[in-house]
C-alpha cells in the first residue's frame, strides 16, 4: 500500500486533544466513517470498528465530544490543499436545516426552510438550521466533487443566519494559525448572502472578495459622476438607475469576455460575461453601502448555434477591495465551484447521518453536526489510500478506473485502511455491570418549549 502518513497524523493529534473519553470517541469516527449499512446512529454500534462496547458507549461518546473550534483548525491546518491554478483561496458559505418537527422537548425549535417534492406547500419544516463554511478545492472536469468542511454553527432563533456565517468566515480569516490570514480569498454564496448587513459586515477583511448571485428584480446605480459645478447641500452619491429586469436601463458595460467550455460529456458551450465595475446599492444609516463600490457581473451560456441554455441570465455582484485581481472567467468557474458545498450536504445527510441524530439537548446536536465534519475530513484524507470496491452493476462503468475516488467509495474502504494503518484508539475492557438506578426511581418529564416564531424584522 503507498505511504501517506496524513490520515495516520491527523489521528494521532486528534486523539492527543480529546480529553473525556478519548478511545470511544475515536471508535465513533471510524465507525461512522467505515459506515455503509447503518442507517440510524445507534446501527454504528454493531459496526466492526465499534466492537466491544455497548449501544449506550455511543451516546457517552457524543456528550464527552468537546472539541474547541479553533483546535479543530489548528489540527487541519497542516492537510489544507493550497490552490495551484487559481490565485486565491476559496471558500463556500450556506446554511442547511435539521428537521425535527416532533421533538417536543427540544430548545429553539423555529421555521426553517426545507425543499418541498410537492410545489404547492410551502417549502418550511421546524427544527434547527446550521451555517457551514467549507473550503473549495480545485478538480478537474469529471472529479468527485470534494470539499473540505470547515465550520459549522447552529443558528439561534434570535440570530440571523447569514450573519452568523459572516461570522464565521471574520473568524477563520483573522485566525493567524492558518494560511488565509493573508492571501487572497474568495467566498461565494447564494441570493440570500447579497444583503447589506452581510457584505458591509465584511468589508473589514481587505484580503477577501465576495461574490453572490442576485435576483433578477434587483436595482442598483451608477456612481454618481458630477458636472462639475459646485454643490450645496448632502453631496450625491447614486447616479443613474441600473434595473436587472429592464434593459433599457443599462449603459455599456466597462468589460465582456466570450471563451467556449467543454462539459465531461463532450458538449460544448458559449459563455458571453458582461461587467459593470464601482456600481452601487442602496444603503442605510447603520449599512452605508455608498462606501462598497462592487463589479456588476452578466453571464448568459448558450450552445453553439446560440440559444440559450438557462431561461435567464445569471447575475452576480463581486463586491471587496481586490475585486480588480479577478479576471472575469475565475470569476464565472469560482462561482461554478459553489454546487459541491451542495453535495457535501447531501452526502452529511445520507451517508454521515448528520440530521439523523434525535437528541433532546440541543448542546449534543451541535456537537454531533461538529463530528460528522470531521468524518468528512477523515474521508478527504484517506483519499490516496483508497482502492475501488464496485458494486456488482457497477463492476464495467469505465468511470470507475479513471476517476479519483468519490466520498462514497473511500468510505466503502475505510474499514479496511484502519484495519492495516490501526488506530490511537485502546480496545475496549469490559468493567462489568453497572448497578444502575435504584429500583423506584421516577425521572420528572422533561420541559416541553414551544416553536419560536419570528416576525419579519430589519437586519
């Protein structure tokens, strides 16, 4: 097997910075990373990796699990893959809900949004929601979409989510221990991250650029030029009106780039970007967005013969004060590499049983959410170890050779490479039976905590 001591090292200091149960800790993180038939948590039990301790060891494993989030860093810092095509670091920030509609006696339950098969409900559910900030690597056409997960905190129903994830990527890029302190860094993000509390909150951070999609209804303004002559008064900041949705408001744009791009199943297609450079949005006394001139962005992909791929363009806003270091196509491929944060969450979901654990502490599930992550990272680092165990119908895809492997096959694998790289872990030693409660103890009910439901407040 070739040598590659990372998931060997990354263990070993993992397992020297776990203080209450340490051996069945790390036991849970081999299991659930060698996992590929349970489909609840307490199944992890009967996993080989989890042999000779009990159900209930699981769930002391997940209570003793503390771990500060700034260790956690400090441990992955050494394995983060540094970017080689592009010149900037790149980060992916979103929010992923928990669904726990029934748990009666869980804190802070509230509405959040969850995607519904029937369109004519309303896409929300009650649980809890989670920010997540990944890192996004560089992959060749046809790679498994891997990331590396970097944060992850619950939302509070008083807290607004994505200032929470503003919050989260301040912390990771002024953390001096790791390498975004001071080179360039991109993060990208849906519709709902192109507010303005969120892209004022971080433009304290000189080394990050921001890039967001937009609605096509949005308004924004030219900066405003002046004739010259002297003025009384507040001085004018917005010049003329830009509307996404009315065309005849645009002026011409300050650049336009065209370049062709081949998909992996050999399509070709065109894609025509459009930038408007120091454009404007509206701001307010507490947000002055008059200060964060940001590049307007257009893309529209067509085919060869010039129809148009998507219904409507894609709009995006490049908002930091590096902004001119982006060339117009980095811009257009950093925000094609957002959907794997995506795939990452499905896979937490299925496969790493992230919103599968039921606990009525709402402490317990931030520190399971904190544990599939690094589950994920074991995986990630067991990458160039791993051998490709197909399925029966899976034996003659020609992929299966010639891809790197996805994150489901590294953890059909993993069993194995624990079994031949061993673990820090000591074996489990039975203590013999606990006495457990006196006979006629009675528990009193837990305290049940009604739904919290926000009004539509001004961030």
């Amino acid at each position: 097997m070739k040598h590659h001591p990372s998931l060997a090292q990354f263990q070993e200091q993992l397992y020297s910075h776990l203080d209450n149960r340490a051996n069945a800790v790390m036991a849970l993180t081999n299991a659930l990373s060698g996992n590929t038939y349970a489909r609840s948590v307490v199944e992890l039990s009967l996993n080989p990796l989890f042999e000779g301790r009990h159900y209930s060891d699981l769930y002391k494993a997940i209570n003793a699990f503390v771990l500060p989030e700034e260790v956690q860093w400090h441990l992955m810092a050494p394995f983060l893959p540094r970017p080689q095509k592009w010149p900037f670091w790149l980060l992916g920030v979103d929010v992923v809900p928990h669904p726990r509609p029934y748990a009666a006696t869980l804190e802070d339950r509230g509405l959040v949004y969850r995607p519904q098969v029937i369109t004519s409900n309303k896409p929300i559910t009650i649980g809890h929601a989670y920010s997540t900030v990944v890192l996004l690597t560089e992959r060749l056409p046809g790679d498994p979409p891997w990331v590396v997960p970097l944060s992850v905190r619950r939302v509070a129903s008083h807290q607004d989510r994505e200032l929470v994830g503003a919050e989260q990527v301040q912390s990771l890029l002024t953390d001096k221990h790791l390498p975004f302190h001071q080179d360039l860094c991109v993060e990208v993000g849906d519709s709902s991250y192109s507010k303005r509390a969120y892209l004022a909150t971080h433009r304290a951070l000189p080394n990050l650029v921001t890039i967001t999609r937009l609605r096509s209804n949005r308004v924004f303004y030219r900066a405003y030029a002046g004739d010259g002559a002297p003025r009384k008064g507040h001085p004018r900041w917005y010049g003329d009106r830009f509307a996404l949705g009315e065309p005849e408001t645009w002026h011409p744009p300050d650049e336009e780039a065209t370049f062709s791009t081949e998909t992996t199943r050999g399509r070709t297609y065109r894609v025509h970007i459009q930038a408007w450079r120091n454009m404007l949005m509206r701001g307010t006394r507490d947000f002055p967005m008059q200060r964060y001139p940001f590049t307007l962005v257009r893309i529209e992909v067509t085919t060869e013969d010039g129809i148009p791929l998507h219904r409507r363009p894609l709009w995006l806003l490049v908002m930091g004060v590096r902004r001119e270091e982006l060339s117009l196509r980095e811009i257009y491929e950093a925000y094609l590499r957002r959907p794997d944060q995506e795939h990452y969450h499905r896979f937490s979901k299925q496969r790493l049983l992230a919103t599968t654990y039921q606990t009525p502490d709402a402490r317990r599930e931030e520190q399971w959410w904190r544990l599939t992550q690094i589950v994920y990272f074991q995986l990630w680092l067991a990458r160039p170890l791993t051998r490709s165990l197909p399925r029966p119908w899976e034996r003659y895809l020609p992929h299966r050779k010639e891809r790197p492997p996805s994150p489901s096959l590294v953890q059909r694998d993993f069993s194995r490479l624990i079994r031949q790289l061993g673990t820090p872990a000591r074996a489990a030693k039975p203590r013999g039976k606990s006495p457990g409660r006196a006979r006629g103890t009675r528990l009193p009910p837990r305290k049940r905590h009604p739904v919290v439901r926000k009004t539509l407040q001004r961030a």
